[in-house]
C-alpha cells in the first residue's frame, strides 16, 4: 500500500476530471502490479507533481536503483515514451521500460534533491536548459508525434472566440499581436523533437551527465516553441531578453522565428487562461511586451 500524497489527489480531480479520478482510484492497486511485474523492491516515500507519482525503487535482479512514474495516459503524455526511447539518454532521463496500456514508465533514478531550480545563478541555470535543449532538438520527431503545426492551427481557429472574452483592451492588443506572429509562421512549423516542458524544475542532477531532462510533452516542431518555459519559470522581467537572446544563440535560431513562437506559447496560456476563466498570465504578458517592444 502507498500514501497517495493529498496534492496529488486533489490536482487530478482539479485539472484531469473523470479520468483523474479514475487514475487516482487504480493507484493502489496499479503499484502493486508493477512493483511485482518488474521485480521492484520500493525505496523511501513516493514523490509528484501535478499530475504523476514517482516511486524511487530498486530493481531485485540487479539493485540498479530506478524510479517508477505513473500518469494519466492523454495526448500529451503517450508520446513520452517515444521520446525518451529516442534519446536513449543523450540528456534526458533514460527510459528503462514501458507499459504502454497504462503509460507506467521505469526510469533511471535521478537526484530529485538537486534541481537546476536550486541553483542560485539563474543565467547558468538558463544555459544549462540551452545546451540540453539543443542537444534533445537535434533530429527529427518520430513518425506520428503530435505536431506544432496541428497545435497552432487549433490555437489560431479558438483566438476570435477568446478575444472576445479579454475585457482589458491592452491584453487583448497582447493576444491578438500573439496571435499575429503566429499566423505568420504556422505555416512552416518544424519537424524538429520538442521537449515542450523544459525549465528549472524539470530538470535534476544526474551521475553520468551533470544535468537531465524530465517529464517531456513531445511534438514535432520548431525549436523556437521551446523557449518559453524558461522564460517564464523563475521568472525574473529584466531577464526576459537575456534568457531569450542566450537560447537563441545557444540553439542556433533565426531570432524572429524563435520570437514569433515564443509567443505563440503566450497565446497558448493566454487560451487556457480564458478557457479556465482565470486572469490571463501577467508573466506571459510581460514576456509578450517585452518581445513585442
């Protein structure tokens, strides 16, 4: 039996619905089956985010010390696997096996008490996010990896409703210009491997390789969609055109290209925002006007 921690419960029935509380109902026993299928011996008290819970383990066989990571199967997470089977490791975490009927992952275990977050230099920390994310973009997507150009065109057809819905006329000016950048490059939206998610906490410290990649939401697309997460997370305004400049440079990027689909991820939580009937991001308006300026 597990301790299924009390955040964890009440972001899925928050945010997942009906199947978060499906995902939360089979937990227990969902445990139990992988703990036994895979010859897995637990190690200390389970961990999590918003929406997975990862169990540190030892595998029997051999004691190679992993982690076990259970989430609610959707379009984002099922090509989790993929990716990290396409990275074999080369900065991202490596994936150990798979159940693809539930999504239950076996990872190699990372150092979950050393986060890049808790790195006092942000800018090393920054760059340490361009180097990874250069490296996880450098081949192409898999064939039938969710795309940026699908995302963007869902996001494209869904702006007259939500402007419609943004009362600050100034925000909304923010959206619409998001929006218009977009519409300018959606055409050619990439085939490069996006991690989609990668900033200060979804990264943690490795043994072989000092720092590694977690918890990707892979498409297919262009690099410069990866930017924003690090602009946004341990966000810092005056650092806005640094982090964005130094990405750019470390990724090799067309600066307007990478500009235009960095907002394009602002027009995205701009969507979400409305649809969720909260206020809209004041750091994704902040990073907008500073791009857009």
């Amino acid at each position: 039996m597990i301790d299924i921690p009390r955040e964890l419960v009440e972001s899925q029935y928050r945010y997942a619905g009906e199947a978060g509380r499906a995902f939360v109902a089979a937990l227990p026993g969902r445990v139990a089956e992988f703990v036994e299928r895979w010859g897995l011996r637990v190690e200390g008290r389970p961990m999590h985010g918003v929406a997975a819970l990862v169990l540190p383990v030892v595998r029997r066989a051999d004691g190679v010390r992993a982690a076990v990571k259970f989430q609610v199967l959707d379009e984002e997470t099922v090509g989790e696997p993929v990716a990290l089977r396409v990275w074999g490791g080369r900065g991202a975490v490596r994936l150990l096996d798979h159940d693809a009927a539930t999504g239950t992952m076996l990872l190699e275990r990372l150092d979950e008490g050393r986060m890049l977050g808790a790195v006092a230099d942000s800018r090393a920390g920054v760059l340490v996010i361009a180097g990874l994310s250069a490296r996880l973009t450098a081949g192409p997507a898999p064939e039938g990896m969710r795309t940026l150009s699908d995302v963007a065109g869902r996001m494209l057809a869904e702006v007259p409703g939500a402007l419609a819905g943004i009362g600050d006329p100034v925000r909304r000016g923010v959206v619409a210009s998001c929006a218009a950048a977009v519409r300018e490059v959606v055409g050619e939206a990439g085939d490069r491997l996006l991690h989609w998610d990668l900033h200060f906490e979804n990264v943690l410290a490795g043994e072989r390789e000092p720092w590694l990649a977690i918890d990707p939401k892979p498409l297919a697309g262009d690099p410069g969609f990866e930017l924003w997460p690090a602009l946004g997370n341990r966000f810092e305004a005056d650092e806005v055109v640094w982090r964005f400049d130094a990405m750019t440079a470390v990724l090799g990027l067309d600066r307007e290209r990478a500009r235009a689909w960095t907002l394009g991820r602002v027009l995205q939580n701009a969507l979400w925002d409305v649809a969720g009937g909260r206020e809209l991001s004041a750091e994704g308006m902040e990073v907008a006007g500073r791009l857009l300026g």
